[in-house]
C-alpha cells in the first residue's frame, strides 16, 4: 500500500486506498501521540502555518503532530501582527514562508485559497479548511474515530446534523464516507440542507442517503450521530441565522443507554447539553485527540525526508 499524493486539498482527490493508507499510518503513529514513544522521523524539518481564521483544535494539533514527529513550526495563528494587516496579498505570504519550511498548512475563509497556493509553491500545501469548501484533515481523523470505535467503516448508518449547507466538515465527510458501505442521513432545516451539488455528486455515485429536518425521530437504529454547530459566521444576514439557530440541541436523556457514537468536530454552541460529556459514547474529545495521530500521518507521508 502506498500513498502519492503530493498536496492534501480536498477529500475528493483521495482513492480509498489513499483512505485507508493513512489511518493505518496513523494507528502506528497512536503510541507517539500519546507520548508512549519519541519520533524522529522529522528532525530538521520545519512546517509552516498559516491560519487566516480562527482556529483551536485544527492548528494546535498540527503544531503538535509536527512537534511529536520531531520536527518544529513557524508560522501565526492570526492576521494581526502580521503583513497582512498591511496589505500583503496571500500569494505574496505563501511564498515567503514556503521559502523558510518544508510544508504549508493553509486555513482561509475564501473556498479554493488552499489549492490556489498548492498551484503556486515548491512544498506540500495543506488545506486547514477553506471557507465553506473542504476540511480534509478533519474528514480523515472522523473516519479514524468512527474505525476505532465501532471496529470497522462498513454498514453503518451515520446521520449528520445541524448545518449541512456551511459545513465544510460535512462536505468532506460525505465523499469519504460514500467510499464505504454507509447509509447517510442528512438532518437539518431545509434553508441549512446539504447543498444541491452534493447531493447530486452523491445521487450519481449510487449512495443511499435520505434527508429529514426533525433530529429525534431518526435515533433508531444509527450507529453514529454526528452533530454540528449553526456557523454563525458564514450567514451574510444574521437575521437568517437567529432563524435557524438553536433548533437542534442533544439532552443526555436522548442518547443514554443507547451505542450511538455521538461525534461533533468542535467547537459547540447549544447543540450538545453539557451534561452530556460524562457518557461514555461521547467521542468528541477523543475525536479531537485522534486529529494528533492522524495529522502526523498526513505530514510524514507528504513531507519527505
């Protein structure tokens, strides 16, 4: 089993093979995420980041999966202090930090930012999230907590919830997921659903999926729930969010007693009730810990020694 790819941008480039080439890596990295081990496969090499957005989970993990591999990091985790409050145009940033490391990791609020750099700089470029576009790090660490968990990622019945339209979790998970045998359910107000060339991506690949707008008459018999937030960032009118927001919110009461694996990529708003945590298949804290092993996977296959 091998892995070429060269950038990671989008779910959509990766085969299965690709898929499953790097959750296997990434099982082996587990034990050094974990700090059962010292790596140092990555001595010497220095990974760039680049975060135009805010960021906890996404960027502290990379930080950290560079750091376990043995390598270190440049870069900001903000606009501010940089020269971009100057005026400085993304191309012109990427190509001053591609000079100084050996890979780029990219968030952006504009969809395509991250393959535009990959376009147009000498080392690995990966994509952080873009806008409303693609979070695939994200997509490869969920499909990494759903194997660990429930042993497998074939005949599950999976339903995502909250905001389908926005979510670039989601747009990715979905095209993962139509990798394997896995039935979808897509819950979410009709203005929030998932948009309309996705569902006909998925219609052509001969996925089986339903949509629904009511999260709790669609329990039965789901192996894994999979919520989200309404991101209230990516409305152009805050009118249309306070339409939708707090319409879907998950009680202990709802999932107790059940073997649904509750995931959410974080962060929460009022989706998830606090009381919550304390179940045993509340998997979003370790699903953000898995990110650690995953994305150490990621950056030893793209950056070579």
């Amino acid at each position: 089993m091998s892995f070429n790819l060269e950038n990671i941008i989008s779910i959509r480039d990766f085969s299965k093979n690709d898929v499953e080439y790097i959750l296997k890596k990434a099982e082996k990295m587990e034990p050094i995420a974990r700090s059962e081990k010292v790596c140092h496969e990555k001595d010497g090499k220095l990974l760039g980041v680049m975060f135009y957005e805010p960021s906890t989970r996404t960027r502290l993990s990379f930080e950290t999966a560079m750091k376990r591999l043995g390598g270190d990091v440049i870069g900001f985790g903000q606009k501010q202090g940089t020269s971009v409050q100057k005026g400085e145009v993304l191309y012109d940033t990427a190509q001053i930090i591609a000079q100084y490391t050996d890979a780029l990791v990219i968030r952006h609020d504009m969809e395509g930012a991250a393959r535009f750099i990959a376009d147009n700089v000498d080392v690995p470029v990966i994509n952080a999230g873009d806008g409303a576009g693609q979070h695939p790090s994200q997509t490869l660490l969920d499909l990494y907590t759903i194997k660990r968990t429930r042993g497998n990622l074939n005949n599950l019945k999976i339903a995502l919830v909250g905001d389908l339209k926005y979510g670039r979790t989601v747009h990715s998970l979905v095209y993962a997921l139509a990798m394997f045998n896995i039935e979808m359910i897509f819950i979410a107000p009709e203005e929030l659903q998932m948009p309309s060339e996705i569902i006909n991506d998925l219609t052509k690949m001969n996925c089986k999926f339903t949509q629904k707008s009511t999260l709790l008459d669609n329990l039965d018999d789901i192996d894994v729930l999979y919520m989200t937030r309404i991101q209230k960032e990516r409305f152009p009118d805050p009118k249309e969010y306070l339409k939708v927001k707090g319409q879907y919110t998950l009680k202990k009461s709802n999932i107790e007693g059940t073997d649904i694996i509750l995931m959410h990529p974080l962060p929460r708003v009022d989706e998830i009730d606090f009381d919550v945590d304390s179940l045993d298949n509340a998997m979003y804290f370790k699903q953000a810990f898995y990110g650690v092993p995953v994305r150490m996977a990621i950056l030893d296959s793209v950056i070579k020694k």
